[in-house]
C-alpha cells in the first residue's frame, strides 16, 4: 500500500500555527514511508473564502520548505462529484429528501430545549412518502443514518473512541440549494484522491464519527485517522490573538527560519527520546504516528528563539546574507548595491553568534550601511567623552600607517596604545566601538573595522574625533 496524507486547509485567513503543524506531521509522515503528501483546499464556504488567502497558505506552504505532490485541489471545483455521490446514496437507499421548513426546524428545537432534550434531527422525513411534500419547498437531502448500535474510531492518537449511533441523528449531505456539506465533500474527496491516513487537528474527532457513516453507507474502506491535540498558548489556554502571532507568515516577518519552524513544530506533541534539535533528515527517519502525545502543547516563544539562534550559528553565510537581505533593505528603504551586499557578507560570520532572529541580525547590521555621521544611540554617545574622543585620534593616526589591514593588526595597535596609556583594553576598545558602529554592542570591533575597510573606518573615527 502507498501511504497518501493530505492537508486540507480552509481559505479564509492566514496558515494558522497549528494548521503548519499538521501539514508538517502529514509531509513527515508520507516521506517516512516514501508516500504522497497531497494538497486540498476546502473552498466549499464561497463566502469566506478568499484567492488571497489561498495564496497565503501557499505561500506560507512554500516557505516552510513543505513541498505537496501534483496540483492542489480545489474541493469547490469538484461540487458536481460531491452530488453525484448523494444520487448513489439515494438509489441504494442510504438517504433520503427532507421537506421540513426552516420554520418547523426551529419549532422542533425550542421543543426539544424546553424538553431539555438533545437537538438533533427527529427523523420526520426519514421514512415518509415524498408524495406527501409540501409545494414550493427544496429539499435536503440527509443521510439515513443507522440508529443502533455504535461507530467506532480507531485512532493512532486517541485510541478506540466510541460513540452511540442513537446520539447521532441524520445529517445533512446536500443542501436545499444543491451544494454538498462540508462532512460529505470531505469523504467523496479523501475517497476519490486515495488517501489513507487522515492526520488532523482533534477538534475533527467528533466530525470522524459521521463521516465514517458515509463511508459506511458506501461501502468504502476509510482511511486511517490520527487527531493531533491542539496547541495552547504559554498560559495552557486555546491559542487566541491574545498570544501573539497566530500565522506562520508572522513568524517569518519575526525573522524565524523555516528549518526553525519545522523543528520547533515537530516538537509541539511528538517527540524522540530527548532529542531537541533535530534535523529535517532525522524527522523523515524517525517520524511516527504512535509518538504523537494526547495532550494540547503550549508555546514556548522564548524556546523557540534559542532554537532559531543555533540554526541561524549553523547557517551557511551566503544563504544567511541571502535570508536577511530583505530585512535590512526594507529598514534602508532602497536595495543594497553589489559592494554593500560583500561588505554584508564578509559581516555575517561576526553577527551569527550574537542574534537570535533575522531582524536582530538586520538591525545590528544597519551601521554598516548607515550615513556619515553616525546617529550615536544613548549608550553610545555616553562612550564617547573628551578623554576618549581624543585616544580615538591618537588611534587613527596609528591606524593610518598600517600596511596591514587585518584585525589582528587593528587589535595589536590598540593593545599597545592601551598598555602604553595604563588602560584596560574595553576602556579603548569601547570607544572605539561607539564611534564605528553609533552602539556599545556589535561583533567582535577589530573584524568590524577590517571589514568596514580603512578609509571608511578613519572617516567614522574622524567624525567622532572633531565632534567636541
């Protein structure tokens, strides 16, 4: 058997977080066993659904590195599809046309309120002659749903989970306008599209218990499920607005990487032993549907940033120069030109250890680029008294007859001003680290000053050093 997972998101916003998730476990697991990941999007609510948000999903898709097999499917698309199965349904007796008004409806439900009795659907069309329908009124079409004994759920998550066919009442399969409900569309296209494992949210778990009396009612063989807890915010309630970011594009604006994502996300309810960075690789080999956990996962954002900070330290430079460019050009205004993308370059190796995100990684980054005179921050500007505005030209002129411009010649010129001054090293270095980047915090200053190339370095100092 090929395994076939899908991911069937709705179109109506952004990929949420927990809907990354579990395009992740889905894509984990069809790569484990050498299967197809396949793409569906449930556009079935035209109200709601928009081509932007398509396009969101995609993209977020895209980014996450979450490749899907052959076209996406558009489950709008297949309307027709979805109908002609409910013409089966009705010719092998499996379902049946409801004639009750929107008034009886309601009427039937305030009685059962008052009553204190479940609402569902008491049947009233199940078994009537539709020679008795009311004119001028389009039918539903519903399932002719068992009424005894149980539908069970045997799940890679949740284990056996049971429920009463009595608790069940006939649902809805085609609407009074002809369009398919959400639970049939589901089945006919999971069916049509040969999945056989279903990996999603547990809020579907009650939804499962219908759909499997479609499959039932046509004799299909359904797919296996798994139904993933839901992730919580840091305080363990459901994750809302309230906690922040709720879109995986917003944490690529936050200047995460995608192999953070996936890695953080893998951890989010499965797990390896004690591993904690794991690698795309090692996710493909080792991914299992029986290690996912039954309970929800909470967000951890400062978890997440420390793993985005070892991914960003084992980052190659050129596609790290690549990543961050957008950043730093969108803070600038303007795109960099091709010597200020090396002079980027040759900086990345500095900044890897230090930043935790893209964006930090840009904004510490942004002197490189910055105006003659630097904008000095409070700190800065604090660093930088008479005293030390005058070691710093005592400091440029031995600068200035350098033959060798290297940071370690840059470091051995400043140690012996400072040995020679009776200084600490950070009493010199310091200063000098103000004047060249307008911050008290930047890579290592020698390699700053190397890379910023003499003239721009004597210029900076130049600056600072007449500034009194």
């Amino acid at each position: 058997m090929t395994v076939v997972t899908r991911f069937a998101p709705s179109p109506t916003g952004f990929l949420h977080i927990g809907g990354g998730r579990t395009a992740l476990f889905n894509w984990l697991f069809a790569k484990h066993h050498g299967g197809k990941f396949l793409l569906r999007i449930e556009d079935t609510d035209r109200a709601r659904s928009t081509q932007a948000a398509v396009d969101a999903i995609l993209d977020g898709l895209k980014w996450l590195e979450l490749e899907w097999d052959g076209e996406a499917v558009s489950q709008f698309a297949r309307k027709d599809r979805h109908a002609e199965v409910v013409r089966q349904m009705l010719e092998r007796g499996q379902a049946y046309r409801c004639y009750a008004t929107p008034e009886e409806l309601e009427a039937m439900r305030e009685e059962q309120k008052a009553k204190k009795l479940p609402l569902r659907y008491d049947g009233r069309w199940r078994d009537r002659d539709p020679s008795e329908a009311p004119a001028g009124v389009n039918p539903v079409i519903r399932l002719k749903a068992p009424q005894t004994g149980e539908t069970v759920i045997r799940d890679h998550v949740q284990g056996e989970v049971r429920v009463q066919n009595a608790e069940l009442d006939d649902m809805i399969l085609l609407r009074s306008d002809g369009t398919p409900t959400y639970l049939l569309a589901v089945v006919v296209d999971d069916y049509d599209m040969g999945v056989t494992h279903v990996v999603r949210g547990d809020d579907h778990l009650t939804n499962t218990f219908r759909q499997l009396q479609i499959y039932h009612a046509m004799g299909w063989t359904p797919p296996e499920y798994a139904h993933v807890p839901l992730i919580h915010g840091p305080d363990g309630a459901k994750l809302s607005k309230r906690h922040g970011a709720l879109g995986i594009d917003a944490y690529r604006d936050m200047g995460f990487l995608p192999e953070t994502m996936r890695n953080y996300l893998l951890r989010l309810g499965w797990g390896h032993g004690d591993a904690e960075i794991i690698s795309t690789e090692q996710a493909i080999a080792w991914f299992s549907l029986d290690a996912i956990g039954r309970s929800p996962s909470r967000l951890d954002f400062p978890k997440m940033e420390n793993l985005n900070a070892h991914y960003i330290r084992e980052c190659e430079d050129t596609r790290l120069t690549t990543l961050v460019l957008p950043f730093i050009e969108k803070k600038l205004g303007r795109a960099l030109d091709g010597g200020e993308r090396d002079l980027l370059h040759r900086a990345i190796p500095g900044f890897k250890p230090r930043v935790k995100t893209l964006v930090e990684l840009a904004d510490g980054a942004m002197f490189l680029f910055a105006k003659r005179p630097l904008t000095l921050d409070d700190k800065a500007a604090g660093q930088l008294t008479p005293e030390a505005r005058a070691q710093l030209t005592v400091l440029a002129a031995r600068f200035g007859a350098l033959s060798e411009w290297t940071a370690a010649a840059l470091e051995g010129v400043v140690r012996d001003y400072a040995e020679q001054a009776g200084l600490k090293l950070g009493k010199v270095a310091q200063p000098l680290r103000a004047a060249l980047t307008g911050s008290t915090v930047s890579p290592p200053i020698f390699e700053v000053a190397e890379i910023l190339g003499k003239s721009e370095t004597l210029a900076r100092i130049g600056d600072v050093g007449s500034a009194n």
